[in-house]
C-alpha cells in the first residue's frame, strides 16, 4: 500500500460548492469531509467587522488520499483556483481505514 496522507484545505465560503464540484470530479481518494470553520488569518485580510470578532468564516475539506496523489490535487488546485485565498496542508497518516 504507497504511503497514505491526509489534504486539509481551507477556503472562503464562496468558493464551498466550487470546490465540491472540483474534488467530486477527481479519482485517487475516496472521498471528503467538510467542515464549517472559524479562522483567524493574516490581520490585513479581515473586514472590519472580522477585525471585531477576531476571526473569519472559512471552510475546510480534509481528503485522504495517496501522497502522491495529495500533491497532484493542491497542483491541480493551483491551476484551477490560484489566487482564490485556498491554504492546505499535507499531513502523513500513520493508520487509517475502516473499522471492523
């Protein structure tokens, strides 16, 4: 079995069902779990009601993949959505898989 990672990506809320779509569209995983989120990126993003709150809505996908194929996804999201505001992560997984 080639080494498995976990993809979390995290987005603006306008970008939710765009991206839905993108990962519903790829092979080499078997799926994701969305998640509604609050953030606190860099101070120079926020409105100034972010400012107020301290934090920004996002979104954030975590897909379990193939390492490689992690890495070919965040490729084919910068050609697809580059400059959108997306942030990920690649993270090794020690075990995962159903339980029994």
């Amino acid at each position: 079995m080639s080494e498995q990672c976990l993809l979390v990506l995290v987005a603006p809320p306008p970008l939710e069902e765009a991206l839905v779509d993108f990962l519903l569209e790829r092979k080499g995983f078997s799926g994701f779990s969305l998640h509604k989120i609050d953030g606190s990126p860099a101070h120079g993003t926020l409105t100034l009601a972010e400012q107020v709150t301290g934090r920004k809505r996002q979104v954030m996908f975590q897909v379990h993949a193939g390492c490689a194929d992690a890495r070919e996804l965040v490729a084919q999201l910068g050609e697809t959505f580059r400059g959108a505001g997306l942030h990920y992560w690649i993270s090794p997984l020690i075990q995962a898989g159903p339980i029994p």
